[in-house]
C-alpha cells in the first residue's frame, strides 16, 4: 500500500540498502556476463573532499547513463574511487597536528607522518563516498579504488620507469609555480589568478658608456615593472625589433641599477612597443615569459630568493658571476629579506639614486596559492618532467580523426589549443603524501630509475662495479647486507603530481599491470563525463598516457588507436540563481547535501538534469528543486490515485491490443516518450531527456490521461473499465521505468509496492528503443471513446503507432488548452461559462464534438458547442489542428476595458525592452558590471519580449472579435 504523503527521508536509506543487498550494480553480474559492456569511471574526488554542487552534477550525469544502460541490459561497470590528493591531504593532517599541538611533520619524520596520514585516511577519509550514495550513484562499490592502492602504486611505478626508459621523463632545470609556503611546486590549476591594486614601477636602466644623469633621457632607457624586487636578477632589456626608437640601442649594454652588471638590450617580439616605455626587463629565473626570452637569446637564468621566497645572494654563483668589485655588499645587506620587504628596501635605495622615475598605481592580476593563500612564485628548480610534447601528437591525432569526440564540439576547440602549444610537465612536488618518485642517487649523484628499491640497488651496485668505484666483492656484501649499504643510494624525496596517477585511472583501476582480464572486458571506457577545468589536467593526460600504454597490451594496425573514451562529455558549471559563480567568499554556495535533507536526492538530481542543456551554465535556485519535489510528489499522488482506483497491471497484458480510443492514444503517447527520452539520452540531452519525461508523466499522463479516464474508473464494472484499469497500470509502469535514471529512489519505493515485484527496478529492462511506427492501423471510424473499433495485430509495442487514436485525443487536448489559454489571457473566471462555436467543422471534429462534449464543458468551462460555417461577430478565433474555433465574448467581457488593459501591459513591456537595452548598448555597463548582473538583463530582456508576444496575440484576437 503506497503511503498517504511522499517522505523521501523514509525511503532513500531504505532503497540504498535494497540496492546492497541485492549486489544491483556489481559489475560481470552471472546473468549479464555475455552481455555488452558499458563501463565509466568516476572523475575520483579528492579523499579529503566533501560534496559540492559540481560533484552532484557529474555524478548525477554518469549515474544516469549508468542506470539507462544497466536497463538496457549491458554489463555496466561504473568504476568508483578517491584520489589521495597530495597537497590538499597533507594539509589536512598537518593542520590537525597543530590544532593538537604535536610535534610537526618535519619533527616527526617521514615514516611517522605518513602513518598519521594513512591513519587519517582510516577514520576520516572518503566522507565523499558515502555522500554519493546518498545522491544515489550505482557504481560497483564492491570494486572502489584509491590511488595508492598497492595495485594502482606498482602501476604507477611501472609507467615511470617505462616512459624514463623511453626518454619521456627526464629531469630539468626548469622555472614552476613555487608556493613558498608549503615548499613545493604546484600545477597551474592549483593556482588562483587574483585581481590586486598594485604599482608599476618605472625604473631609470643606465646605457653603458654614458654618463648617466636622470634629468638626460639619451643616457638611460626606462622599463617598468610590477616586480623591482627581481630586478636583481636581470639578464637583459629587451624591445621589438619594430620599435624604431630602440633600433640604434640592440646590442648595447646597460648597466643594472644597483647591481652593477652589464646586461644586453635584446631585439624579441615579446616586447610591446604599445605598452609602458616598450622597453621590458628580463628575469629568466622569475618570469615564464622571461624565461623564453631567455632560452631564445641564451641568458643567464640568476634566482634571487630562496625556497621560502627570502632574497639568497650570499655564496650564489650566478647572481656573483660578472658583478664588479665591492658589489658583493649589496648581496649581503639584502640576504634574507622577504620578498615584499625587499621590495621596499630596493625601491628606495633606487630613489635614492635616481633610478626611479615614477610609480603609477597600477590593477593587475597576480598569482596565489588555492590553498596557501599567499602570492606564487615563478621559481628555477630542478624538477622532474614528462615529455609532453611527443606524448600529445597521438592524443591530438585521436581527437582530430573523431576516435575521441567531445561534446559539445566546441571544447574540442580548447584541447587542441592547449595540446598544440603544450609545455614539459612538471610531476614532481615536495611533499612526502604521494606515490614517492622511484628514482635513487648514487654517491656521484648518478640517477638509477627502477620499480622497485632491489632493482635500483641492482642496477647501482652493477655500474659502480663496472666504473671501479667499488669492488665485486663489495657489491656482493651490500647485496646480502642492506646495513652495508646504507647510505650508498639515497631515495628521491620528492612525490609525484597528483594527476600523474589520475592519468592512469581508466586502466590502472582495472588492474594493470597485474591482470589484464578487466582491462580486456572494460577498456576502452565509453564514455568521460567531467568539467571543462580539468580538460587539460586529467581529459588530455588520460589520453596521453592511455594511448602511449595501452597501445602495448594488444596488437594494432599502423592506423588503429586505442583511446580511453570514445566521448567525452563536458558538462558546464553549476552557479547561483543569479548566475554568479559559487565561492565561500560571496556567501552564495549551495550545499547538494543540504537541500537533499530538504527535498530529496530524487528532486535534486531531477533538477539538475534538467538544467543540463549542453554548453550553458545551470542557474539554480533552490525553488527550483522544490518544483522538482512537487513533481515526485504529483508522480507520487497520482500512483496512489491508480491503487485505490484498482488499477493493476494482468499477466500478459498486452497494451498494443486495447480497445478504447483513450487507451491506445496514451500507448501510442507512452511509446513516443520512451522514444525521445532514450534518443536524448543516447544523444547526451539530458536536459530535453528529463523534460521529454517531465511533459509526459505531468501534462499527458497526469493532466489529461487519468482526468479524462476518471468517468470511466468511477463508473460501472465492464470490460472497458478493466481495460483502462490495466492501461492505467502499464503507463505507470512505463514512466517508473523512464524516470528510474532520474529519480532511482521514489521510481524503485513505487516499483516495488505497487505490484510486490521480486525484481528491482534498477534490473528491470528498459523499454525498448521506439523507432518510427512500421505499421498504421486502420480502424474504421469511431463511435464512442469506449468501444473497441476493429484493429489489425498489434505490432510490438516498442514500435506501436495510432494516428487515428493521436488525432482524436490530440484534438480535445489542443481544444481545451487553447481554450484556457484565451480564458487566462482575458481574465474570465471559473464561474464564467462561454459558448463555443466550431466553425465550418469537419465531419470528423463534429463526430469528435459530439462524443467529447461532456469531458470538453467540464474541462474548458464552456456553457456550450455549437456548429456554424463562420465565426460568429464578436468571437475570439482560435485554430486547433487546421480549424477554427471562435469563442463568442462580446457581452461576457468589456473588450474596451480588456483593449485598455492590454495596451497598458504592452506599453510596460516594451519600456522594459527599451529600458534594458539602454544597459546593454552601453559598452561601459556592458565592460564593468559582473557577469551575472549583464546575464540577468539579457534575460530580463527575453522575459519581456516573450511578454510582449503574448500581449500582441491577445491583442489582435480582440481586433478579430471587433
């Protein structure tokens, strides 16, 4: 019995465990092991993580192909798992040692921390996954991996060793993104560009061989910087060899302020002749730019400040090299100085000197840690490197050729900038949480890459034998004796970039390199759902190292490419209702959780679905998943409305052979739903899926299959009763199963109490694929929506089609919308009936008439029909289906005042167009206002023209009725 009020709190936690317990989302279950796989894997959240809008949205995009094509009978795999997250986990735990005043990282030790991680990750770690059990998602919990799992570690390893071995990864010299803070490189997405008032400082670089005097432009060149503190490590001046007032200046020294060193004026296109001076300063070691320039005209790359970004100069060769006599005091009165106080230290001793020739205020944007809050450093440090650069043609190549399409199309655009000017990657950080770099240093430095420690002292001990360095006998000895080694190889202390491993993920998770059975069954995945920002962080190394790998494991074609995924699909931000961008700084975040307490998890994965129109942000407010909950709730009612009606669906029951009129339409309406959901879902629509399914259950379901079948349910027994009973039944059933990958908790509650099914809904198969109808039936013509007229066999219902049935029930839904939709736009009251005339009908629509006449007074609030071969005088016309019917108003409504009405309605409509497009032809409303504040007018814009249209119609209706 379905209870009285829908309450999802009471049986979400119940249907999760139903799920469990029956394994229904356990991959290479024994019924479905010939079937054809369908495998994804999760985007893996971050272990330390908890559910965001972002998170629910993906998750409820993969869960809904995931439960599709589990209904379609495919061995689905959805491969579940968290990332260890190195930056972000060591955080974590080093914030809890503090918070609990014990000793700290460095204090404890390596191996102690680690353990205190790892213990961490035990208690409190993957809070994440239970939340996305919550939201519903059916991946194979049973399989769910993290990514230092002993498995997914030796993968790692293996990759590292193979790509060093291949000349792939190498170590370099190399500027990165230095958080001072947490002592370590991090990637560009960790890395927060922040709009900050500053100053540009415009800097006096005297020319060598002239007396410099600050009053004489021609003994000096200005360049400007936002950055003086780095002036220490300049190489060079550089302008455009365009710029014809620096021509006679290329190749002439000047000599850094301060400092003393001669440094060359280079000619590089880097430099704008537009802006400042279009003279620029060069510092290789602490600019990206620069250190381009740089390579170009082979400078010297000078670091001036330490790991914690202090100014080093004592004892620092580079920056010593060159430097005339007594020059060496200026290292030693600025050696330890913060950055930013150094700044100001340097700033005035140039004033002092003459060197600074103004300071402009100046707004730019300046690089922060996410994390650590405080400004990044470009920074030159030996680092670990992919070469990404080779690895990137086949995955370009991949995408070029269409093995791998991203939709929508357009993104494709934005890989293949970013892959075709792709940098070395940086994979290693300074940190002691991740999978450890398998590289070991002799005792000359010499590097000995290997997966293992035993294979790298192997190795190790094998060359210093051969290079004489120790003897057979030694080597043996510290073979058998690791205390005899000691010391003589040292691990790399560094770890790997989180998306190294990540990379990895779609086979990694599967086994390799231990087994490649799943990897045989489940790879290549079918598809990638996942957000534009990790395009190039995860999307593009997947591909990379996919193809580079996996390539290995079976023999192809010259041509053949094995890619990841087939798809990938983009799925684009979830912001706030006004279309602001959710951060905890604005106040405007919406926590998935908080408003799964409040409606549902159904409601809310229904909800964004439906936003889910490709390319476009999803503007939610949490109205919206309140209208989602009354849509369960009216799914809900109107089950319950079928149980005590009787309505249950007979053995055997065939829908294709009803009899009624009422009955085989809304087969033939249940068929074409199945249809354009399942082509939206094939076709990644997920937000015209969701409507398709919204439209049917609500409006023809709902609002016009049961209300018209009400007289029939209420009155006497008799076959067409029993037939409506059961056809009640089946299209509930239908929807249950067109709703199951929306909204899996109420459709599998309802499933399972409506008839006692011993099969969950989650197994159940789907409807098939509707194509377009291979057979019309001929009836002849009706006589009572009723009566069974004479069909031909009923085709399978996957491909049924009744156009007679469609015609005639289309007709009085068409008919009484319209209606309704005068009756709103003239303001008449329920108590008011109008009359209708058909005018000039068809045999057809008077046979139509007559038999739903009742059901269309009810309905449309008419007092009557009539029949006339014109539209009477005073009538507002309208055209249902080709013909017109007029509703006689004159004398019911004043159509002077209702004319006077909408004229006033037009007239506010279109000083709302004009007042908003006054805003949006202004370039500097346009330029400065926030993003959502421009989006909101453009709607506000729509919302009014749309008025606008409606006002006009009406408008012209009341011409007509004049």
């Amino acid at each position: 019995m379905i209870e009285k009020t829908y309450q999802p709190a009471d049986i979400e936690g119940r249907i999760a465990q139903a799920w469990e317990a029956e394994g229904a989302f356990k991959a290479g279950r024994p019924e479905r092991r010939d079937a054809t796989p369908f495998s994804i894997v999760i985007p893996p959240p971050n272990v330390t993580g908890s559910l965001h809008m972002g998170h629910a949205l993906n998750n409820t995009l993969q869960d809904v192909l995931c439960r599709f094509e589990r209904m379609r009978g495919r061995d689905v795999l959805w491969q579940p798992g968290t990332d260890h997250a190195g930056i972000a986990t060591q955080m974590v735990v080093e914030r809890q040692l503090m918070e609990r005043q014990e000793p700290s990282r460095r204090e404890m030790g390596r191996d102690k921390f680690l353990e205190r991680v790892w213990q961490w990750k035990a208690e409190s770690g993957g809070v994440i996954v239970n939340q996305l059990k919550r939201l519903g998602a059916s991946c194979d919990w049973s399989r769910e991996r993290f990514t230092m799992d002993e498995g997914l570690s030796r993968a790692v390893a293996k990759v590292f060793v193979e790509l060093h071995r291949e000349g792939l990864i190498y170590k370099d010299k190399r500027l990165v993104n230095w958080d001072p803070k947490l002592l370590t490189a991090i990637s560009d997405l960790e890395v927060q560009q922040v709009e900050v008032k500053g100053h540009l400082w415009h800097l006096r670089y005297p020319l060598e061989g002239a007396v410099f005097n600050p009053d004489d432009p021609e003994t000096f060149i200005v360049v400007a910087t936002t950055r003086p503190e780095t002036m220490l490590g300049d190489s060079a001046v550089a302008v455009n060899p365009d710029d014809v007032r620096y021509s006679h200046v290329v190749g002439r020294n000047v000599i850094l302020p301060l400092v003393g060193r001669k440094i060359p004026i280079v000619a590089d296109d880097y430099s704008d002749p537009e802006k400042g001076s279009g003279a620029v300063k060069i510092t290789p070691a602490h600019d990206f730019n620069d250190f381009e320039v740089g390579r170009r005209h082979n400078l010297p790359q000078i670091n001036v400040l330490d790991i914690e970004g202090r100014i080093d100069l004592v004892d620092n060769e580079a920056y010593l090299h060159g430097l005339p006599e007594g020059a060496a005091q200026l290292a030693e009165e600025l050696h330890g100085l913060e950055r930013f106080a150094a700044r100001k230290s340097i700033v005035a001793r140039l004033e002092d000197f003459g060197f600074l020739e103004k300071i402009e205020p100046n707004v730019h944007m300046v690089p922060h840690g996410d994390r650590s809050g405080v400004v990044i450093e470009p920074y030159l440090t030996d680092q670990w490197y992919v070469d990404a650069k080779t690895l990137a043609q086949p995955a370009i190549a991949a995408v070029r050729s269409g093995a791998t399409a991203f939709v929508p199309k357009n993104w494709e655009k934005t890989y293949f900038e970013w892959m075709e000017n792709i940098q070395p990657w940086c994979i290693s950080r300074q940190l002691w949480w991740g999978h450890q770099i398998p590289a070991w240093y002799g005792p000359d430095g010499k590097v000995f890459v290997a997966e293992t420690e035993d294979e790298a002292v192997g190795n190790a001990l094998g060359y210093y034998v051969e290079q004489e360095v120790i003897t057979p006998e030694q080597a043996h000895d510290m073979a058998e004796d690791p205390a005899k080694r000691e010391g003589f190889i040292t691990r790399d202390e560094d770890v790997l970039d989180t998306w190294f491993s990540s990379a990895l993920w779609p086979f990694s998770t599967l086994g390799w390199p231990d087994s490649d059975t799943d990897v045989k069954r489940y790879y290549p995945t079918n598809v990638l759902v996942t957000g534009f920002d990790i395009i190039f962080f995860w999307v593009a190394r997947m591909m990379m190292l996919g193809m580079h790998f996996m390539r290995k494991e079976r023999p192809l074609a010259a041509t053949e490419q094995v890619v990841p995924f087939p798809t990938v699909y983009i799925h684009a931000l979830v912001r706030d209702e006004k279309g602001a961008k959710m951060s905890k700084s604005k106040g405007n975040v919406i926590d998935p959780l908080h408003l799964i307490d409040d409606y549902g998890a159904d409601a809310l994965r229904f909800t964004l679905a439906a936003m889910a129109a490709q390319g476009r942000d999803i503007k939610l407010a949490s109205s919206r998943v309140e209208g989602y909950r009354n849509f369960a709730t009216k799914l809900w009612n109107a089950s319950r409305f079928a149980e005590m009606n009787g309505c249950a669906l007979p053995k055997d029951f065939d829908p294709t052979a009803a009899k009624g009129t009422l009955n085989r339409w809304i087969a033939h309406e249940t068929v074409r739903a199945v249809r354009e959901v399942t082509e939206a879902i094939e076709a990644y629509r997920f937000n015209d899926a969701a409507g398709a399914a919204y439209r049917f259950v609500w409006n023809v379901y709902c609002d016009w299959y049961l209300e018209l079948a009400k007289p029939v349910l209420l009155g006497e027994e008799s076959a067409a009763k029993a037939e409506t009973r059961a056809m009640v039944a089946w299209a509930r059933d239908e929807i249950l199963k067109l709703l199951h990958p929306f909204m899996p908790f109420i459709t599998e509650e309802l499933w399972a109490v409506t008839a006692k099914r011993d099969t969950l809904l989650a197994l159940t198969p789907w409807s098939r694929k509707a194509e377009t109808a291979v057979e019309v039936f001929d009836a002849p013509a009706l006589t009572d929506p009723m009566v069974p007229p004479v069909i031909l066999p009923a085709p399978q219902v996957a491909d049924f089609s009744d156009p007679k049935a469609e015609a005639e029930i289309g007709w009085v839904v068409d008919l009484v919308t319209a209606i309704r939709s005068v009756r709103a736009e003239m303001n008449l009251t329920p108590a008011t009936l109008t009359p209708l005339v058909l005018a000039g009908a068809s045999p057809e629509t008077k046979d139509r008439a007559q038999r739903w006449s009742d059901v269309v007074k009810r309905m449309a609030r008419l007092g009557e029909i009539s029949f006339a071969d014109a539209a009477p005088q005073g009538a507002v016309q309208l055209l249902v289906r080709g013909e017109i019917a007029a509703l006689p108003l004159k004398g019911v409504i004043d159509l002077a005042a209702e004319q006077a009405r909408l004229d006033k309605e037009l007239a506010k409509a279109e000083a709302d167009i004009k007042r908003v497009d006054a805003k949006l032809s202004n370039e500097k409303f346009v330029a400065n206002a926030p993003e959502e504040i421009v989006e909101e007018e453009k709607e506000k814009r729509e919302a009014a023209l749309a008025r606008k249209a409606k006002i006009l119609e009406a408008l012209e209706r009341l011409k007509n009725a004049g």
